[in-house]
C-alpha cells in the first residue's frame, strides 16, 4: 500500500492544476489515512481523475483496502 501512495502522490502532485496534495497516516490508527488535494479548477481536477493510478485506486485498490467507503468532499475557496 505505501509504494503505491508514494507513486500516487508523485503522479499527483506532478499533474498540471495540482495547488496541495497531502496523503496522511494515522499514528494512533494504523491503516487509517487522510487524503488532502486542491486542485487551480475543476478542469484541472477532472483530468487528474481520468489518469490511469488515480482509476485504479478508485476502481479497485480503494474498496479492497477501505473498512469504510471513503468521502468525497468538494470546496470552493471563500477568498
């Protein structure tokens, strides 16, 4: 699991649009992570959706790994 965050951060954070990408672990609560992105626009967030690492985690990796499905939360900037 941890090498595929690393190349998924990598990948993530290398992606055109990509302001924040923080993907954290619990230090309490092992297997319990955090994951923090901004994106410039939501054209720029779409794009990051459609790459392949991305698909795979959401398509797959994620539901294997997850006790709970993950939530998905979306921002706009108040300023």
């Amino acid at each position: 699991m941890h090498i595929f965050v690393q190349d998924l951060t990598i990948t993530s954070r290398a992606e055109d649009g990509c302001v924040t990408y923080i993907f954290l672990e619990s230090h309490e609560q092992r297997n319990r992570f955090f994951l923090y992105m901004s994106w410039r626009d939501e054209e720029a967030f779409n794009r990051y959706s459609e790459i392949p690492l991305v698909r795979a985690f959401d398509s797959g990796i994620a539901k294997e790994l997850l006790i709970e499905p993950y939530i998905l939360d979306t921002w706009k900037s108040l300023g």
